[in-house]
C-alpha cells in the first residue's frame, strides 16, 4: 500500500470495511449543525474537526459521523419516505447510527448507495410501528 493510500485510508476509511455505529445523538447534533451552516452560508463552509469533537460526545468517531451523516444527506435529496413534515424522523437518525454501512472508495464511481436502501426504509418503518 502506498503512502498515498494509506493517507486516503486514515482520512476516509478504507474502502469495502464497515462504518462504525454511532451514537444517535452524535448523528443528530451534526446534522443539526450542518443545517444551520447551509442556511447561515449556502454557498458552503468547511468545518474544522475540532469543532465536530467538542459538538460529539467524547471520544466520539467523527469520521464515521460524519460519514454516516453524508449518507442520510443522499437520502435527503433522493427520498422523502423517512421524513416527516420535510424533516428526518427520530428513527431515521436511529437506524442511520447503527445501519450496515461499508466506506466506499475515494475517486471510484459506485452505483447505488454503499448500503442496502431498501433495508433502510424496511428498517425505519419497522422501528416507526
């Protein structure tokens, strides 16, 4: 493996392994967060990552937050089917911390999501009975 690689890694997980879960609470303060930042500066910002360590709770894995988080932003803009009045659901951040989630590779195209879609809505209708 290259140093390059290795890099890549470090940074965004290496591709094919599993996502850590994460603490719903974790999820829903990110997202809170970033929801601000998008209607304070909707041209975008970039966050430093100790401002994700002191808003998660300690010891928190701010790259699979993150990542997960990513995820549910895809969803947002494909799906509405886990949201309620426009917004996602209480369950919809519970099954996202926990949910089979694999990190994709950098610079690869992929098709579909790197986690079963159809799980995931299953799952967040299940929970929401």
């Amino acid at each position: 493996m290259s140093e390059i690689d290795a890099a890549l890694d470090a940074l965004f997980g290496k591709a094919g392994e599993p996502v850590p879960v994460v603490d719903v609470a974790d999820i829903k303060v990110m997202w809170a967060f970033c929801q601000d930042l998008k209607a304070q500066h909707p041209e975008g910002v970039a966050v430093e990552v100790d401002i994700w360590k002191r808003l998660c709770s300690p010891g928190a894995d701010i790259r699979a937050v993150s990542y997960r988080c990513q995820m549910l932003g895809l969803l947002e803009m494909m799906l509405r089917a886990a949201w309620t009045g426009g917004e996602l659901s209480v369950t919809a951040f519970k099954v996202a911390a926990r949910m089979d989630l694999h990190w994709m590779a950098v610079g690869v195209a992929q098709n579909g999501f790197p986690f079963s879609l159809e799980g995931f809505l299953a799952e967040v209708q299940r929970e929401a009975a």
